[in-house]
C-alpha cells in the first residue's frame, strides 16, 4: 500500500470511524501475519461494523479515483 494512501486511510479510520490507533495498528500487525487484506482483518477480528467497512470501502474507492 501507498504510504500516502495508508496515513489517508489511518486518519479515516481514526477520525471517521472512531476506531483507536492500537486497533489500527493491531488490524495491520494482523492483515501482515495472515497475508489478508487490512480491511477484511478489522472487520473479520470485530473492530469494523459491516457498515464501517462499507464506508471504509467507500473512501478507498473515491481516494482512488
């Protein structure tokens, strides 16, 4: 991943979301030991809502563009 795009993501997910730094930091840890993608990891351990990660997915993809 980009950097510029994970601090874009990192702030989405801090300031949007309203999830904690070390549960940012955990999905990652996470996402690299399972070689899983970083968001399917924080809505697979519970630390996205479904509709969280529809969001998240949703600013990813307009970033993207």
């Amino acid at each position: 991943m980009e950097q510029r795009t994970f601090i874009e993501i990192n702030n989405f997910l801090l300031k949007e979301i309203g999830i904690s730094s070390s549960a940012v930091n955990l999905g990652l840890r996470l996402a690299k030991e399972n070689k899983t993608s970083f968001p399917i990891t924080l809505w697979s351990y519970g630390i996205l809502s479904t509709n969280d990660l529809n969001k998240l997915y949703g600013f990813i993809y307009k970033t993207n563009q």
